[in-house]
C-alpha cells in the first residue's frame, strides 16, 4: 500500500502519471491484494500432496491387489509426511498466530477459509489414523503390543474409503478459496480453479510416489506403470486446463502470466519443465510398455513436483499482480453498454 | 474505462437493499471542496497514526488510497482532457475541471470482508455497519482480497501503517460514537455536507432528489453509485455508505458493476466436485485388481 511501490509501477515504461490518469486512477490497484507470503503457496503445494496420496494410496487399497501394497504404504506415509508441516505453515502466515484457534470457534458454510480448516482438521485425523495403521502393519509399533493390535484391528479399508472425501477436499478446496475472491485472475476462472489445483495436486502426488517407489526399488514393473499412465492422463487434463485459464483470462488478465519473470516461470517452469519433459519422457514408457531406466523416472518425477511448486507460486503471484492492475478488475466489473447488467 | 456508460435501470435507480433503520453516509462528490477535513477527523478521533510524509505526484492527493490506518481518502482527479484528448473549454458551474470524492468503507448490504472472515471477527452490528472486532481477528487477511473495492488492509507494520498490529482494518462508522448518539467525525468535521450521515432510507431519498436536481441543472452524468444498479451490483443488494458522482465510476476508482466474491463459492464448489469424481473414476480404472 505504500506508495513508493506505485511510484516504480508508474514509472515502469515510461508513463507519466497523466498517461495513468488517462486510464485510471493514477494506476492505483483498485482492490487490495491478498497479503499472503511464501507460506500460503508452499502449503498449497503439500496440502495438496497430502490430500492426494491420500486419495491414491485410498484408492489403492480399496480396489487394487496385493501388488499395489508398496503403492498403500508409500501414499499412506507421505499424505501424513506432507501434512504435517501443513498447519505450521498456515499459523505462521497468520498475523497473529498465537490466536489460530479463533478460526475454530465459529464454522461458515460461505467462507471457503473456514470450511477447508474443518476440512483439514477432519482429513488430519484420517491421515494420521492411516499412517499409524501402516506403522502397526510395518510391526513400528512392535508385534503383538496394545497400540499395534488395537491398530491392526481397525477397519482399515472403511477408513481409506471414507477418508476420500476429506482427502479429495483437501486436494482442491485452494482452488475455490482463491475463486471467491475479488481478484481478477483467480475468480474469472472461477470454474477452472478447483479443477486445476485437483490435477496438479494428483500428478505432484503420483510422481512423489513413483519417486519413493522407485527409489526404493521394492514394487513391480506393473504397479509403477498403472501409476505412470494415471499420471499422464492427469498431467494431459492438467494442460488443457491451464490452456483454458489462459483462454478464458482473456488479454489484460491474463497478462501477468505471459509478461516478464513470471511469464517465464510459466512457460519454461510450469508448461515446459513440470508438464512438457515429464510427459514426453513417461507416456512412451506408460502406454507402449518401454522400460525406463531408473534415472530417468526419477528424474521425471523429480521435474513434475518442481513444476508443481512453480505453479502454485505462479497462481498465486500472478493473482497478486491481476489485483494491482486497475484495468484487469475494470475489465471484470465493467458496465455492459446495452444497460443490461448482472443483477 | 472512457467507454463505460452509465445508464439507469427503470426501476432500479435508487432502491437498496438496506435493512430497515440501517444507518449509512451519503458522500456527494459535487459538494466536496477536497478540504480532507474528513481524512483529519477520521485520524483523530479513531486515533490513527499519520501517514508517510511524502509527495505521490497524484494531483493534490498524497494520502493515495484507503488503508489500515487511512479510513476516509479524498480522491483528486484533474479533469484535463476528456475521453477524445480534448482540453475542455467550458467550465462547470458547481465544481470547475475537479472530481474530488471522499472514499470511504461502503458497508454493503451483503460484505464480502464478513462473509470471507473465517473466525466471525468481522460482523454486522445492531447499527447494520460492518466492523471488525479486533480482540477477535487473527489477521488472516483473507478479507482483504475479498473485498471487491479494496478498503479493508492489515497493518503491517511497513511503510505508512505504523502500528504494525498486523490485524484487519477499517471504517467502523464510529462505532463508538453511534452508540453515544453522535454522528461519524468524517460526517460531522465535513464543511459543506459532502459526508451526510443518516438512515439509509431518508439518505437515498435525498440522493435522489439531489441527482434530479443536478440534471435539471445540465449535470446530466450525474447518477447514485451504491444502489442496486451501479456498485452494489452482483448479489451485494446496495452499499450502506453511497455516494453522488458526476463521471463514471472508474474515474473514481471504483468498479461499476462489483459482485460478492462468495457467489463463486457454489459454483466453484461443484466443478471442483465434478472434478473429484472424474479423477477417482480415473484412478480406480488405474489402480483396480485386473
């Protein structure tokens, strides 16, 4: 809100401030953009690993084999590894953080911030509860002791099946924070939102997971290929949604992903390095049945997930940047000229 | 933004969703001398720190825009050229070649700040105002994006808030002194009754005449923005805090037709559902016993 930051804005391309006035109010944002830091993308960016090893080691092990075991574990253990920072994350990017549990004293169906911190304590106690599931069944507990048989006698599958709900909740309700909002970039694509943090969530998920499962080297060939062709079919949908983003941003909204340092993060980070190398390299392997040598699966994976992360910071920042600009939220609320308006 | 045409909608024009004895300001642009005598009795008696001593370059305007710690703005706008680069030649009766206007919270009918809040800090009081009650914010700042014309700000600490309390805030519309009887400082230190405060009814009957009696005088432009066809559009039913302007609203920095952030909740709810579904018939076709 300091003005010294306007003042560069303004100076940026050489407009004077009567060039601004022109258009707008002397190029002040006209809404506030969000003041959020570091935390809130990187939570982003585990949350949604978190929610989807979830769902895939859940999936897994409701309607997979035996095979798919190391798959189960491997989720089980990461969806809880990736949540843990989670809440520490989201209380630090608090201004106050010692008052976090003021957001539980009330529960708002309209707020998507209140609804996905319930939606995260209840997939907290699934996530925990599966893990400890896997540490008893691993014998971490010891064979035979109280916890490890109380854990063992647990209706394991019950709970990974209805641990999906929160589990998917959790991999997706960013995105719908993010669309209620007044920011040009994230609630234009109000639609597109969730959908694409879901996608982005799931791919980051498998390629974690294939890089645990490769790395370890204790699941079949078969198993790391269904997973692979899963990854592809998502990374695919994960494309054509950013695709539709940027479609549906139309020019002045969307500027902000095609201009600059983040322009570039966008198109070598996000299209190229996370999405574009990873599926040239997987889909032969996933769909025509060639093998891969270890190196490059890991390797492919290892650029899915820094793709994943550039993207949450690239959503976000790029949000950022609509808010300051008085012309993509002029262009959001502008009067239609036949007079008839949204009422 | 020269494009923008404001037209009345029959039937539409000066009708708020306001509640029944909801109290509210209505700023009259054409009334306003840019005195900022608001700005000063908003500062003193909210006890608000200054703001960075510094030149913008904005015309007369080096407050530059509301903010934690700046809860009425003047906004100065030089009316140099219009829409075709023209220098204008004849000069307005009431208000020379100057757009001045006190921004302020509008305290909507339906408040996308309150209805983000996720800790209920933010609530509606008995005077149908819009406050945050600060023993209750945990500075989130989910509100501040969700405000669809950037009023509400955390105080950070940086720049010109100097406080640093890094909770939300702003306008209260006196809180304190409403409960007393008093009207808002802005509202009473006001020199020209630019800041009218009342009930939202009798204030809305005013700017209505008022507008009328501004076209009769060849104001043609003029027109009521915070009504259900301009500013509180979009499911936000009216703005409590309205105002009288001469120009279109994004002369002013505001938006003409803003909707309630909260509207996508729904919609972006089920797509994201619809989604999940797709994605976890996908996953088991993958992962199932063959």
């Amino acid at each position: 809100m300091a003005y010294e930051r306007r003042w560069e804005t303004r100076r940026r391309g050489g407009r004077s401030a009567g060039d601004e006035a022109r258009e707008s109010y002397y190029g002040v944002p006209v809404i506030h953009r969000a003041p959020w830091r570091w935390e809130i993308p990187t939570y982003f960016f585990l949350g949604g690993i978190a929610g989807a090893s979830y769902v895939i080691a859940g999936i897994a092990h409701v309607f997979g084999g035996d095979e798919e075991r190391p798959v189960v574990r491997a989720g089980r253990y990461l969806s809880l590894a990736a949540l843990i920072p989670s809440p520490i994350l989201l209380i630090l990017d608090l201004g106050r953080p010692e008052r976090f549990h003021h957001m539980l004293r009330v529960f708002k169906v309209r707020s998507p911030m209140s609804v996905g911190t319930w939606g995260l304590v209840v997939f907290g106690a699934f996530s925990t509860l599966s893990a400890l599931i896997q540490a008893a069944e691993d014998g971490l507990f010891g064979r035979g002791t109280l916890v490890a048989r109380l854990l063992l006698r647990l209706p394991s599958r019950a709970i990974a099946f209805l641990g999906q709900f929160p589990a998917f909740f959790v991999s997706g309700y960013t995105g719908v924070l993010l669309a209620a909002t007044a920011v040009p970039l994230w609630t234009r694509n109000y639609l597109l939102m969730g959908p694409l943090f879901l996608a982005s969530a799931l791919s980051n998920a498998l390629a974690a997971i294939t890089l645990i499962l490769t790395v370890a080297g204790r699941t079949s060939h078969r198993s790391l290929r269904r997973l692979e062709r899963f990854e592809t079919v998502v990374m695919g949908v994960e494309a054509l949604l950013l695709a539709a983003l940027r479609l549906n941003s139309g020019k002045t909204i969307a500027r902000p992903m095609h201009e600059g340092r983040l322009g570039r993060i966008y198109r070598v980070g996000v299209l190229g390095t996370g999405l574009g190398l990873p599926l040239l390299v997987q889909a032969p392997g996933a769909w025509l049945g060639r093998r891969l040598p270890r190196g490059v699966t890991v390797l492919a994976a290892l650029l899915t997930l820094i793709g994943g992360a550039l993207f949450r910071y690239l959503i976000v920042t790029a949000g950022h940047r609509s808010a300051d600009d008085p012309q993509a939220t002029f262009e959001l609320t502008r009067a239609r000229e036949n007079g008839s308006r949204r009422s | 933004m020269s494009t923008t045409v404001i037209r009345d909608q029959p039937g539409r024009t000066g009708t708020t969703g306001a509640r029944p004895g909801a109290v509210g300001f209505l700023t009259d642009t054409t009334l306003c001398i840019g005195c900022k005598a608001c700005e000063v009795a908003c500062k003193q008696w909210n006890q608000l720190p200054m703001d960075e001593f510094g030149f913008t370059g904005y015309s007369y305007d080096n407050t530059g825009d509301l903010s934690a710690t700046t809860w009425r703005h003047v906004a100065f706008i030089e009316r140099i050229s219009d829409s075709e680069g023209r220098r204008p030649t004849t000069m307005r009766a009431f208000q020379s070649n100057w757009l001045m206007m006190s921004d302020v919270c509008k305290h909507c009918v339906n408040a996308g700040c309150m209805e983000a809040c996720p800790t209920g800090a933010i609530i509606r009081t008995e005077f149908d105002t819009v406050v945050v009650q600060q023993d209750v914010c945990n500075g989130c700042g989910y509100c501040v994006p969700a405000c669809p014309f950037g009023v509400i700000a955390l105080d950070l600490g940086d720049g010109r808030a100097r406080v640093g309390d890094h909770k939300a805030h702003k306008c209260t519309l006196c809180y304190d002194r409403l409960r007393d009887g008093l009207e808002p400082a802005c509202a009473k230190a006001c020199p020209t009754d630019s800041i009218q405060f009342g009930l939202v009814e009798d204030l809305m009957d005013r700017a209505k005449q008022r507008v009328a009696d501004l076209r009769a005088q060849g104001v043609e432009e003029a027109h009521i923005y915070g009504d259900r066809a301009v500013g509180g559009t979009g499911g936000i039913e009216g703005l409590n805090a309205f105002f009288i302007l001469t120009a279109p609203p994004e002369v002013y920095n505001l938006p003409a037709q803003p909707e309630l952030p909260q509207r996508k909740t729904i919609p972006a709810s089920v797509s994201t559902a619809l989604a999940a579904v797709a994605f976890a018939v996908g996953a088991i076709l993958s992962l199932r016993r063959k």
